[in-house]
C-alpha cells in the first residue's frame, strides 16, 4: 500500500470541483431539474477514483462545461 500523500493540485481539484459539484446538486435539487443533480453527483463523486491531476482537472472542467452546456434541460 502506497502511503505518500497527494499533491496540492490533486487535493485543491478534489476540494473546488467537489464545491462545485455539491452547489450544482443543491441548486438542481431546489429547482427539481435532474440534469444539475447529476452532474452535480459525478463532480463530486470522481475525484475519489481518479488520482492524477492532470486527469482530475481536464475531468472537472470538462463536467463544468457540461453543466453550462446542460442549463435549459
């Protein structure tokens, strides 16, 4: 078992997106729309399984973009 930590990046991305994610749950919970909440839950849910930062922010940004993409629906 690997026992070193995480780097600031990977720890900054998991705590901002993870931010991120929860307000875009609550905002799509508040307005009963399901596509917020999903996006929401998968922002805060996949920096639990991935550990490299480049791949933690292209995945937040790119969920980001889908929930400005995915605003009318």
């Amino acid at each position: 078992m690997d026992m070193t930590l995480p780097s600031p990046g990977v720890l900054f991305a998991g705590l901002f997106f993870g931010l991120i994610g929860s307000v875009a749950f609550l905002y799509g919970k508040k307005q009963a729309r399901f596509s917020p909440m999903a996006i929401g839950v998968a922002l805060c849910a996949y920096p639990y399984f991935v550990s490299a930062a480049w791949l933690l922010w292209g995945i937040g940004f790119a969920l980001c973009a889908a929930l400005y993409y995915f605003r009318d629906y």
